[in-house]
C-alpha cells in the first residue's frame, strides 16, 4: 500500500529474520479439520479494518475474509496485525493469511507466496464533477490549487509531476475532503480511493481524474510459501469472487467509490 500505508519493508524482514524456527504453516487440509481458518488483519487501516462501536474489527478485509471462511465451510479467526508483522504472521503460522493492503513485491515474495489480487492502488485525483480538468496534466498550471495531506507520499508526487501548481496541506484526510467540497482547492492528488468514506456526507458529484500510465500497485492475500493447495484454492476463490461481482460490491461499501484502477479478471492464472 503506498500514500496512505506503512509500506512493510526492511523492517519486516528483519522481524523475520530475527524469528524462531517458524511453526508449519496450516495447509487447506489442516483448516477444513480444524474448522477454522485464521486470518491477519489491521485494524488501523480504515476503511480495510477498523474498530467500531462494540469494539469489534470491522471493513473489506473482513467482510472478504468472513466470505472466504464461509466458502471453505469453516468459522473465520481474526487476529490483529499491523503493517510491518503481516508477513512474519504468515511466516511464523501465527496467521493462516493475511490481508491489510498486502502489495505483492518482489522482496516479499523472496519469504510468502500471494494469492491473485483482491485491490489496486495507484495515484489519480479527485475533483468536483464540474471542474474542467480532464488529465492529470491539466492540474500542472499555476491557476490550479491542489488540497493535500501533510506527510503523505502523494505531496512528494505533486512536487515532481505538478510544480506549477499552488498546494495547500491539511492535517488530516476529512479537512481536506471539506476543503475541496467547500471550493477551497480545485482536487485532491492521492491514492484516492481512501479518501471516498469522507465524500459520503456531501450532496456535491465527484470525479476522478486518471493517470494515464499509472504505477499501479496490486494488493492481495498473503499466504505461507509452499503451501500451494491453499493458495490453489484462494485463487480459485479471489476468481470467483471478482468474476460475480462480490469483490466490486464489497468494495464500494466500504470505499464510497468503484475501484479506480479495476482489476482486470481473468480465469487464466
């Protein structure tokens, strides 16, 4: 995940590194016996999982996670991870998968396997419907104001891509929703799916503005390496589930918006 996310990098490899010997991972079949499949997921990464009022996680990667077990005919375990134990959770099976914005590198991969993807992420913009930008380029002009977070990736991204441009910084994502809704900017340059649950209170009509050759990230399952029937079937099931519609409709439940950049689904992996 980048903009939004802690990316889970040297950190986290150092984490496994310093491990004990892991403990096997659970294969399918040890899960259908079990009846139980145990799932990672972070709960400070809104709207993937978050707290609610009961005290209990909620968002996609539940709502994917829960659909998952379902299909395996299983009861679903959550358990809490942050972005730099996602992969030692799987490493050590202490997690039989793991979501939280799960890029798919190749560093990663040197240590867990991944299913098909489940998300993207990617830069573009988000401007009110009647504003007459149509590319990205049009947003690097000195008569354009952008609305910014302070601290993200995507400020680091304007300053390259968009130096004409005039930036305001907010603290925080619901300020500079508010700016743009109150006419104070004329777009907001991010990973801009995260930012459609703050939309929801405002009647005005967003929209989103594409990279023309985005650098798109793709988010999926983590799952340990060599277990190759569980990742078989979580393929299997991710296929499925983008194919009618479940992946799409969750999505925009919790996001506000359609996906940005779609995944394209195909049966051939």
């Amino acid at each position: 995940m980048s903009a939004l996310k802690i990316i889970c990098g040297l950190a986290g490899m150092a984490l496994v590194a310093m491990s004990p010997a892991p403990a096997s991972a659970h294969s399918l079949d040890d899960i259908l016996s079990a009846k139980k499949l145990v799932v990672g997921i972070n709960p400070n990464l809104p709207p993937l999982g978050r707290f609610n009022d009961k005290n209990e996680i909620e968002g996609f990667d539940v709502d994917v996670a829960t659909k998952l077990s379902q299909m395996l005919g299983v009861d679903v375990s959550l358990v809490q991870v942050n972005s730099a134990d996602r992969v030692p959770f799987v490493v050590t099976g202490k997690a039989d998968i793991v979501l939280g914005a799960l890029t798919r590198t190749p560093d990663r991969a040197k240590v867990i396997d991944f299913s098909l993807p489940i998300q993207t992420e990617a830069i573009s913009a988000m401007t009110l419907k009647d504003k007459p930008f149509k590319t990205l380029a049009d947003l690097d002009s000195a008569d354009v104001h952008l609305i910014e977070v302070r601290g993200t990736t995507p400020v680091e991204y304007v300053k390259t891509h968009m130096p004409k441009a005039q930036v305001t910084l907010f603290d925080n994502y619901p300020d500079a929703v508010r700016a743009l809704f109150q006419g104070r900017g004329d777009a907001i340059v991010d990973v801009v799916d995260y930012i459609g649950p703050y939309t929801k209170t405002y009647k005005t009509e967003t929209r989103i503005i594409l990279d023309s050759k985005p650098d798109v990230d793709y988010d999926c399952i983590g799952v340990a390496h060599g277990n190759d029937a569980l990742k078989s079937w979580l393929n299997t099931a991710v296929f499925q589930l983008q194919s009618n519609g479940f992946m799409a409709t969750t999505y925009k439940k919790w996001f506000g918006i359609d996906m940005v950049y779609p995944i394209p689904v195909t049966p051939y992996f």
